[in-house]
C-alpha cells in the first residue's frame, strides 16, 4: 500500500470519526433545542393558567365580598327601619286625630247657631270626642344621633395595593437555582446529591436582608418511570405524574430507599429560602431538570432458616427482623454481591426488656445459628450491645453508646487490597486478606482494620455476610 493511499485511508476514518462526534453533538443540540421549546411552551400555560385562575377567583371573591357587605346593609337598614316606621305610624294617627279635634273645634267655634240647646249639645259632643283623644300624650322620638347612620368601611389602598402585589407578582427563571449533580446505585437504593448554580439572577443566596438569619430547605421527589405530557394541538398543555416527596430538609444529599431494581426512576429538586424569624409560607423554586436512574441491585435481606424462624420472624419485604422467643440464636443476611464498598445500615426499631451478654451486630464468613458468643469467635467483626467493638475476638479500645431503641449505624466494608468500586466475582481470600470496616453511628466514625483468615481457612468471598444475634424477645432491627 503506498503512502498516499494510507493518507486517504487515515483521512476517511478521521472524517468518519468527527461526522459520529458532530452527530452526537447535534442530537444533543435537538435536546437542548426540544428543551427549550418545550419548557417555553409549558411556561406560557403554565403563566396564562395561572393568572386566568387569579383573575376568576379575584371578581369571585370581589363579587362575594360585596354581596355580603349588601346583604348586610340590607340587614341593618331593615333592622333600623322597622321601629321608626311604627313609630312613625303611631305619630301620624296621633297628628290625624288632633286634625280631626282642631277641625271640629273650628266649625263648633264659628258656627253662628241661635239655638243654645243645640249649640250646647254640640259642645258637649265635641268635649267628649276630644276626652277619647290623648292630646297630652306624645310618643317618644329618638334623637338623630341615637339613629342608625350606615356606613361602608372600605381600605381605598387597597386596590393600589393589589396593583402593586399584582405587579410584583411572578418572574421568569432562565433555570432552576438548583440542579442533581449526582446520582449513584445503591443496593435497593440511589444516592442523591444535588447543587447550586452558578447564576446570579437566580441565586438562592441571594438575601435583602443580611442580618435576617435565613435556612435553605431542599425537596427532593421521585416517580417511577418517566413523567408525560399531555399534548393539545402538538403542544405541550400540561404534565401529569405521580411524584412523590422523598426527602424535605437542608441537607444537599440523600439515599432514596426502596427502589424496586432494574425499574427506571425520574427524579427532581427544587429550594427554598426559610426565615428562622417567622412563619411565612414556603415559595419553592423551578424544579431542576429532571433526571433518570435505575439500580441493578436487590436491597439486603434478612435470610431465615428452619432453625432462625424459631426465634425470628420478618417483616417489611424480609428487611426487618424481630425477636420472639429467649433463645440465643443468630441470623444473617442473604447472598449478596454488594457487601464491599456499598454502606450497608441497620436502625434498632425496638429493644427488649434486656441486652444479653452475646447481643451484637456481625461481619463474618461463616453462618453459625447456634454461635454462642459470636464476639469472642475468630474471625468476625462484632459490634457488642455495650457499645465495645471486637475484632477476631479481642476487644478494641473503642467504644460506643449501649444499644438502644432507635439507634443507626452503618457499616462500610473496604478490600484494602482491592481499589475495585464494587464487588468483584473473581476476588479470592487468602490468609493476608485484610478489610477496612468503618463503623458510623451518628456523628461518630471509627476506622477498623479486620484480617478475618489470620488463624482460619479463607472462605470465598460470596460468604461475607451480616448478622446479629439477641438472646431476650422484642428486639427488632431494619435494614435501611
């Protein structure tokens, strides 16, 4: 082959290479693009739903509001009305019969009667009619001031006001202030993480008020599979999906629990600013964009045999674990390929009446039930109920809190011969076989060393398992 024809050739596979790496780039742009376009469009509807909804219940509540001002005013003014109107009756009878007096009085006094008999017969007529007639008797009128004079007592800012919030009202985010950063697989599990952007427009540090002391809170929500959008028209009318909130609180990372493996989950975060100082109602950010994962790996799981159901039962898909009868017996957890590298974390959900002298929590190979006194065995990694840590049967110097109920620990096991970040089939033991064991419980961490074939044939690696042994009923324990 000559030279030129190498050159053609290495020039077709370079050009060939930068069409598939300028592909990949334009689907990515057709991403970004859809992205931008679809969250433009959700947006306008999102804005027009919003304010047509704000606008309704507004003239609802205006409407509302003056009905029931009328209603009341009609309320009052009958309630006022009805006694100055009999009131007024009663005076307007008393006014007719005095006219009727002053009438009569009048004629009788002008009349120009020779008849004294009748002229007195009149006369006697008319005193008797005026003696039937209370002229000295006027019913009581109350003042004016004593009168109703209603009122409308109406906030003329009010209005302005409304305007003004109105005005205020809103504002366009060019993205979420907050974004997952990380998302790992955990055994039954994921890791989440989650960070700040670095825009200035839309920085949650941002604060009016330096000397307000101010707490960010995080929401963290999960649905299985991929949210849909429903479409009108080819575009994006609204999103359906059944989110659900896994986490809520400051802290800028979480295991979300109790994914059901090889499933696709989508996630997504928002933030929030929250004074210490009052209890104004949460305003959320725009939700992050929205990110998928899924995890391979079963979660750990309590294994109960013939002779461990005797003094075990479980509950909660196998991953909690409870003690019913005084035997000392122990129980461990199934086969599993995500020991290393991967925390695994216990919580003590309930405690019995007394810690037995064998109680403890086990890392260990070999899966003894009747394994009295697993803390003083050779090779295991025990964890005692009165908070000592023992290492192939001899005590450390460290020492933690005597168990109680609720109490969570955690440990993480390390090949320290093996930089692998998860299990590895083809890994072998041997008698210079060493882990790094770190135990947590709260805030407090302690580092182990553990050689478990120091003194002991090695066991394949698929042996490593946990366990715990309690001699008393009630205790009861879960895999987190």
């Amino acid at each position: 082959m000559d030279e030129h024809m190498q050159e053609a050739i290495e020039t077709v596979d370079n050009a060939r290479q930068h069409k598939c790496e300028l592909e990949e780039k334009r689907s990515l742009l057709k991403k970004a693009i859809e992205q931008v376009e679809h969250s433009a469009e959700l947006s306008r509807r999102e804005i027009a739903r919003y304010f047509d909804e704000l606008k309704a219940n507004v003239i609802k509540a205006c409407e509302s509001k003056a009905d029931k001002l009328m209603k009341e005013v009609n309320e009052i003014e009958h309630e006022a009305l009805s006694p100055l109107i009999d009131c007024r009756t009663l005076v307007q009878e008393g006014i007719d019969e005095a006219e009727t007096v002053v009438m009569a009085g009048d004629k009788l006094l002008h009349d120009d009667c020779c008849d004294s008999e009748v002229h007195q017969k009149e006369f006697t007529n008319f005193t008797d009619m005026a003696s039937n007639i209370a002229l000295d008797s006027v019913p009581e009128v109350p003042s004016l001031v004593e009168v109703v004079c209603i009122s409308a007592i109406l906030d003329e800012t009010l209005p302005k006001m409304l305007v003004q919030t109105l005005k205020a009202e809103g504002s366009v985010s060019r993205r979420a202030p907050v974004q997952l950063s990380d998302l790992q697989a955990r055994p039954g599990g994921i890791l989440m993480s989650w960070q700040h952007m670095d825009d200035d427009n839309d920085s949650i540090d941002d604060d009016d008020d330096d000397d307000e002391e101010v707490n960010v809170l995080y929401k963290l929500q999960s649905c299985a599979g991929k949210p849909t959008t429903v479409f009108k028209n080819g575009r994006p009318l609204k999103e359906t999906s059944n989110f659900k909130d896994e986490y809520v609180g400051p802290l800028s990372k979480y295991l979300v629990r109790g994914i059901t493996p090889n499933t696709m989950y989508t996630f997504r975060v928002c933030c929030c600013k929250c004074s210490l100082n009052n209890d104004a109602p949460k305003i959320w950010s725009p939700w992050s964009i929205y990110q998928q994962k899924l995890t391979t790996m079963p979660p750990h799981q309590w294994a109960l045999t013939k002779e461990s159901g005797e003094a075990y039962s479980l509950s909660n898909k196998q991953q909690t674990v409870s003690k019913s009868v005084k035997r000392e017996l122990a129980i461990y957890t199934k086969p599993s390929e995500n020991l290393l590298f991967f925390p695994v974390t216990f919580r003590i959900e309930a405690a019995g009446k007394t810690r037995g002298p064998s109680d403890c929590f086990a890392v260990c190979f070999k899966r003894d039930l009747d394994a009295s006194n697993l803390h003083l065995k050779e090779g295991t990694f025990c964890f005692h109920s009165d908070g000592t840590v023992w290492v192939n049967g001899k005590a450390s110097k460290t020492r933690f809190a005597n168990f109680y109920r609720g109490m969570v620990m955690s440990f993480l096991i390390k090949d320290t011969n093996d930089n692998h970040s998860g299990f590895k089939k083809s890994s072998k033991t041997t008698n210079t076989t060493r882990y790094c064991v770190v135990l947590s419980l709260g805030d407090r961490e302690a580092v182990f060393y553990w050689q478990p074939f120091k003194n002991m044939t090695p066991c394949p690696i698929q042996d490593l398992c946990l366990g715990l042994m309690f001699k008393s009923p009630g205790w009861k324990v879960t895999i987190l």
